[in-house]
C-alpha cells in the first residue's frame, strides 16, 4: 500500500517537500470493515490550512501521518454487510491506494447519475458549498448582479450557474484567458481576467453597470477590494475562501485595502461560513444539484491529473491557477 504522509509543515507556499510517499501492507479488514481501492481523489485548496499546525474547524494534518481528503473508490473485499465486492463509494479516506474503514463511514455513490468524479466536485463538497452559501447567504433575485471570483475554480463554476438559473446576472473573475472563454461557454454573462487588465476596478465596473448585489468570495485579498467598491446598498457577500492569503506566514503581512468603510456606505452583509454547517441539509440540496446537472443546466469541468505520484504536484497546482473546475487525481493502480 502506497500513502502520501505530511512530511513537515509548510512556512509559506506547499513545494513537493512538503510531502512523502510510503509503502506498508494493506490492513485486513475486521468485523464491519470494508477495503476500498482509490479510484479518484480530490486536492482541494483547504487543506492547506491543515497543514498548519493551528486551531481551526478541522483539526490539522499530523506530520508524518497520512494525509486524508475526498476519495471515489471500488470495494475490493468486505466484511460488512452494507457493501458488496465491486460498489463504489465515497468518503473523507487517507491519501493511499488502499483504505480499510468502517463501512459507516462512506456512502455509495451511483454510476448512473454521474461518472465518478462528479462525486467529488459538482455532486460532492464542492457543489454543496456552491449551493448553500450563495442561496442561503448570498440569495440572489432575479436581475440581480451576482459577482464570483475564482470563477473558473470548482466551486466558482457552480455557483455562477446556480446564480443563472436563479435568474441573476453573473459575471465571473479568473486568472487566464482560457478560462474567460470556458465561462462564457457555461452562460456567464461578463468574465474578467483578473491578471491582464491594466485597472481590474475598471472592468468590473464596465462588467457590473448596475452594481454588485452579490458577491461571492473565493480569494479574498486584492481582487475582493476592487469587487467591494461596486457593492450595491444591502448587498450580501458570502465568505466561501481566501486562497491568496493561504500561504502568508504572518498575520502582520498587508492584505490590501481594509473593506470596512465599504461594507458600511453599502450596509453590505458579509457573512463566512464552512459547508458543513449545512450537513442536515445535505440530502435535499444533492437532490437539486443532480436534478439541475440531468436536466442540462448545470455543467462541470474537471482538470483530471493521472497517477498517485502527481497527487502534490496537483495540490501546487491549485494555487498558480492549473485547474479550470474542479481538480481530480485518477489513481490508476
Ligand atoms: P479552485 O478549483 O477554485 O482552485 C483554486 C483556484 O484559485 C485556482 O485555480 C486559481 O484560479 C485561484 N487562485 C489561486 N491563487 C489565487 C490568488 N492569489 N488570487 C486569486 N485567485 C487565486 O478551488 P475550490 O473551488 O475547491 O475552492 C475555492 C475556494 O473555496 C477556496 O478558497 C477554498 O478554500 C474555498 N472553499 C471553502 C469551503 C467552505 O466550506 N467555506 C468549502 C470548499 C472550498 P485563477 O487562475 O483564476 O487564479
């Protein structure tokens, strides 16, 4: 059995020293167990903050243990009778080819509906978090202007789509060219290049000629200053991530403007929030994202890695922009 352990805490951006593989036998499974071979696995920007050793929502990674995140898998031998040889499943698993789990701690997932990885992006976390932080924070009507940053990412993508068949206009920020046509391609009205424009104020301006109703944050720091001056009175701004601000190692370091005196003259609601303060409503939203995504009007791109060995080189990847949607490690053993 290969695994991927936390070799030392990053200071700063992740570099491939952050990672080691090791190999040890697979454990045989007990009573109520199943072993399950990773199929796919999601690298996701969030695990950065487990890499430090500081409190959080989620309890840090342990140096030299195995790392552990989002895994589509095929059951390859079970002692439980939840499962049978040849389900596949997902779970919260260790970065490794093999996990021996309790049967109770993942949950089928149906071919039928999606391909595998769906699971861990639009039909997993990603569209969950999507979902209830732009519908129940951000709620965006009808005609309203809803801005994304981060909008080619895997959350990003979800809810300007979420927020098209909301009826809103969206306009979407990302980092390269590409990625501006690929949201034009899903129905964004405007998407804006955060890295070429000569004045990123300017041009979300021209995108937003009425305003900002919503904006949903995926990086914070110096985009999110320019999106706050448009803020429309009463506008609801949902904290989803601050990817630009993941690797500073002090909390002295300056991050742009201070958006205060912004959030007052707009009497914006800004609000953060982690999807699993959501998780009793997990079931009903999955039922939505899977009806929207059979009938069409939600669309999902993946950046699909092959093999285990890229599994850091894909996590790196995360934060210079790599992915266009969501990003997936297929692990062919
Ligand atoms: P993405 O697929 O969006 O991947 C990260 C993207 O962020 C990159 O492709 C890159 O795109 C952009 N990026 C990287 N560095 C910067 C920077 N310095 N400034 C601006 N953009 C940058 O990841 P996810 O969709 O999985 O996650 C999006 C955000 O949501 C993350 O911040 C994540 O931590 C957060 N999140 C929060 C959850 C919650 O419960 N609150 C749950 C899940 C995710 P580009 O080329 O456009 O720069």
């Amino acid at each position: 059995n290969r695994q991927i352990l936390l070799k030392e805490r990053p200071q700063g951006m992740p570099t491939e020293d952050t990672f080691e593989y090791r190999d040890i036998p697979v454990d045989a499974p007990g009573e109520g167990q199943v072993v399950v071979k990773t199929m796919y696995l999601s690298v996701d920007p969030y695990m950065r903050g487990r890499m430090s050793n500081l409190k959080s929502y989620v309890e840090p990674f342990e140096v030299n243990n195995v790392i552990s995140g989002g895994i589509v898998g095929e059951v390859v031998e079970s002692k439980s009778d939840r499962f049978s040889v040849g389900d596949k499943i997902t779970g919260m698993l260790g970065w490794q080819l093999y996990n021996t789990v309790d049967a109770r701690l993942v949950r089928k997932v149906d071919e039928a509906i999606a391909p595998l990885s769906a699971y861990l992006g639009v039909l997993g976390l990603t569209g969950l978090t999507a979902y209830f932080g732009l519908l129940d924070i951000g709620k965006p009507q009808e005609g309203e202007t809803v801005v994304v940053s981060g909008a080619a990412g895997a959350v990003g993508m979800v809810v300007g789509q979420i927020a098209k068949i909301r009826g809103a206009r969206v306009v979407g920020i990302a980092g390269s060219d590409r990625k501006i046509e690929v949201l034009k391609d899903l129905g964004f009205d405007e998407a804006v290049n955060y890295k070429t424009e000569d004045s990123l104020y300017k041009a979300l301006k021209q995108a937003c000629p009425n305003g900002v109703d919503v904006y949903f944050d995926n990086v914070g720091g110096p985009v999110s200053d320019k999106v706050m001056n448009l803020l429309n009175d009463f506008a609801r701004v949902p904290i989803c991530g601050a990817i630009s601000a993941y690797n500073i190692t002090s909390p002295d370091q300056d991050m742009g403007q201070r958006i205060q005196p912004k959030l007052i003259k707009s009497r914006a609601l800004m609000k953060g929030f982690i999807v699993s303060d959501y998780s009793k409503f997990f079931k009903e939203a999955s039922v939505d994202l899977a009806k929207w995504l059979s009938e069409g009007k939600l669309k999902y791109e993946e950046t699909i890695v092959e093999g285990f060995e890229n599994v850091p080189q894909a996590f790196l990847g995360l934060f210079k922009g790599e992915n266009i949607g969501k990003q997936i490690v297929k692990v062919n053993s």
